[in-house]
C-alpha cells in the first residue's frame, strides 16, 4: 500500500490541506477499511477501481467514480472492489466552500458526484485528471479548475477562519461558551456561521480534532495507559474518552488499535 501527501501551490494553500494519492494491488481477501472523521471534506478521484461503501442499515452501495465527500460525523466503511489508485484534494474545514454553490450541510455522510457540484465542468475535469498520466499532471489539472471557480476569497467568514485556528491550535479542547468569548462573537451567530461554511457546528468540529489528536497519539503508542490518553486529551475520565471513541470510529481503542491500525495510520498516524 503506497500513500504520498503533496502540498497546494501558495494561491491554494488557504483552502487546500494537502493532496494525496493512495495505490495497492487488488487483494485476494478485501477488508473493510474504517475512515474517521477529521473535519476536512475530500474531492475524490477513482482512477483504480471503485470501492463499496457501506451504509448503516447493512446494505452497501459502489461510490461514484469521481465525487466530494461531505463532513463525516459518525465512521464511513469501505472496501476495496479490485485495483486501488485514488488521487483526492484534502481541504481545510472551511476550504471546499469558495468553490460550490451546493449547500455544505446537506453534504453531511454524503458522496456528492462532481457532475451534481459543478456541472458540465465537473464532467470535463472528472476526464481529465482520470486520463492523466502522473500525479503531477492531476495536480496541475485541478489547481487550474480550482483557481478558475475562485472567484471570491473573502467568501470564508474571517470569524469562521479564526474560530478554526483556535480549534486546532488547542486541539479541540475549547467548548462553545470558551470559543464564543475569544472570538467575541455570540453562541447562535457563531453556531450559523460554521452550518453554513463548513457542515458542522463548533462543538461537532472540536469534538472531531480532539478525537484526531487521541487517535494520533494512539497510533503513534505516544502514551502508557487508556487513563493517560484521555486526560492527555482533556476528556473527562477514561468512559467518556472510550464512548466518544467508539461514536467516532465504530470501535472501542482497543479494537480499534488491532484491526483498523493498517489503513488509519496512513492517514492519521503521520500527519
């Protein structure tokens, strides 16, 4: 399994995290591979084969070959169909939303086709960088249809940008009353406010890079005891860490640390 991250030209940097690329021969055995939400939305680009998604009343559905996945508020489960080769745009929180009319929360859990986002033009650029031949060439491809629906960068609220770093920089340890009184700006504007730039509330966001920072540290075995990571992450005791644990990902740390550390690692482990 081969996974590279690639960074956005200065004019993206804003709204882009990263890009990466994930390759791997088709297995004899597909396993189910749990992704975690993160708080960034991605635009995905099949080029391997397709993967199954499946969805929580037990049936699967095949995900589109091309398409943005909205914010994740509960684990998505995937499985490989064959042949893995994804190239995807990571954006930051709030970075997909200069580049869409589509409303961002009703993306929430959702593959979103390029085709209902953007068109024609979702059309033309899902063929271009399906045909391209390297990695290089599919970020050129898609930082020129990015920058050319850049049409407005002041469209991200500069409270919503502030707010977000203050989320990272404390590791999602602030709550709502905490985030309200440093931006100065009142609970239900500031509730608004990220509905509608990134899908998610404040305290759904901190939850979610709070859970990122002990996953890391989980991966990376940076800690001696369940009771240390989660004071380490400012939970409240051990049973709260492990019940937001298994809302996000499905699976007690535990479990999770023995059977979802393959692919999570990739993209949590070494960020």
């Amino acid at each position: 399994m081969n996974y590279q991250t690639f960074e956005s030209n200065q004019d993206l940097a804003a709204f882009i995290k990263c890009y990466w690329t994930l390759e791997s021969p088709e297995e004899e055995t597909p396993e189910k591979q749990t992704i975690v939400p993160d708080g960034c939305m991605e635009m995905i680009f099949h080029y391997g084969n397709l993967y199954k998604q499946y969805l929580n009343n037990g049936n699967s559905i095949i995900q589109p070959k091309c398409f943005v996945i909205g914010q994740l508020t509960q684990p998505l489960q995937i499985e490989p169909t064959g042949e893995t080769g994804i190239f995807s745009v990571r954006f930051h929180p709030e970075g997909f939303l200069p580049f869409t009319t589509f409303p961002i929360k009703k993306m929430e859990n959702t593959a979103v086709s390029l085709e209902k986002l953007f068109g024609k033009d979702g059309q033309e650029i899902e063929q271009l960088v399906l045909n391209a031949n390297s990695t290089s060439e599919r970020i050129k491809l898609i930082e020129k249809f990015l920058l050319d629906r850049l049409t407005d960068i002041e469209i991200i609220d500069r409270i919503v940008k502030s707010t977000v770093e203050t989320i990272m920089t404390a590791n999602g340890q602030f709550s709502v009353d905490e985030l309200s009184k440093v931006t100065q700006v009142n609970r239900r504007q500031l509730l608004r406010k990220f509905s509608s730039a990134i899908g998610l509330s404040p305290k759904q966001l901190s939850r979610t890079i709070r859970l990122q920072s002990a996953l890391k540290m989980l991966l990376n075995d940076q800690f001696s005891n369940l009771a240390e990571l989660a004071y380490e992450n400012d939970y409240y005791d051990q049973a709260h860490f492990i019940k937001e644990f298994k809302e996000f990902t499905g699976s007690t740390p535990k479990e999770f640390y023995g059977t979802h550390v393959k692919m999570s690692s990739l993209f949590y482990g070494t960020d």
